[in-house]
C-alpha cells in the first residue's frame, strides 16, 4: 500500500506516519528527515537547501525528487511506503505518480490532517523550544504556512480527482487523531 500524508506544518503528519508504519509495518518516506539529513552532511548545495528551507520555502522539486527516486529504490519500499512530507506541489504528484507507475504501482489513499492555523503556529512554537530547529522561528513559520497555501493545497484537488482523497480533523489528542487516521484506511 502507498499513502500519502498531507497536511499544514506542524499539523503532526510526521508523528502520526511514524505510527502509522509502526502499526501497519510500512516503511515511511520524510523528505524533512533527508533534507535535514541532508543539509547536516555538508557542501555547497546543502547550503542552498538549508537557506530555502529555514526560511520557511519548499526545496527545489527535482531535488526532493531525486532524493526520493534514491529512496525508494531500497528493497524496504518494493511493494508499500508512507509518503510524509511528498508531494508539497502537484509537480511532485505528477512525479511521484510517474515513478510508481514504473513500478507498476499507485498511490493509493492521500491523507489530509487538517487543523486551526493559529493553533498549528502555536503547536510549532513549542516544538521550536523542544527540539531547536532553525525553520521553527515565526517568521519562517508564516512563510511556510503561506507556501503550503500556494503550494501544497492544490494537491488535495488533484487527489480528491482521483477519489483517493480523506481528509480527517487534527485537532485534538495524537490518539484520537490517529484513530481517525485508522477509520479512513478501514473505510478504503
């Protein structure tokens, strides 16, 4: 099974794929994690990624895409993956459609986790305190939040033409978030 996780910064689409895997033993792809990964490990196009990204935009689509290909190549991803971070722009759907059609597979289900803007800036600013991120400050924070309006939300029309599309409320304790998460798979 291939899933996608979409949702606004901060909205907890990592943590509940994280969970997600763990419960349905799928491995998970985040572009956050490999470009984070990837800007650690040094050189000079790290550092335009590590610009890009800290000031609140999205890495360069044939970047992600390149990063991903990589990816998924990995026995691990043959025949299932949790996508949490892809796509972020219906350029990176097209792709990722493209690259799984090689493959002669799909996506499947697209998750949307929606919440309250103000409560997701919220939420990041605390996560800022937690884990130190150079991205989590709040002028980043509502750039990032303005890309994924520009960005990201067109993807949800894509997929919801598909009818692969669920869109489950993020607002609330992780559990109850997850279970929603859990009833829409349950519902495909």
């Amino acid at each position: 099974m291939y899933v996608v996780m979409i949702g606004r910064p901060g909205v907890g689409k990592g943590t509940q794929a994280k969970r997600l895997g763990d419960e349905l033993r799928v491995s998970r792809i985040s572009t956050g994690e490999m470009l984070r990964e990837t800007i650690r490990s040094g050189g000079d196009d790290n550092q335009q990624i590590a610009a890009s990204i800290n000031g609140g935009n999205l890495a360069a689509d044939d970047v992600i895409m390149k990063l991903v290909e990589k990816r998924l190549a990995e026995p691990e991803f043959e025949h299932s993956c949790l996508f949490d971070g892809i796509p972020r722009t219906v350029t990176q759907a097209v792709a990722l459609d493209e690259l799984l059609g090689r493959r002669n597979s799909k996506i499947e289900v697209a998750i949307e986790i929606s919440a309250d803007v103000e409560e997701l800036v919220a939420r990041i600013l605390e996560r800022a305190k937690i884990e130190n991120r150079a991205d989590d400050n709040l002028k980043a924070i509502r750039q990032r939040m303005e890309v994924y309006t520009q960005s990201t939300e067109p993807i949800l029309e894509y997929y919801r033409e598909r009818g692969i599309l669920s869109t489950v409320d993020g607002s609330g304790p992780r559990d109850t978030v997850f279970a929603r998460i859990m009833s829409c798979l349950e519902d495909r």
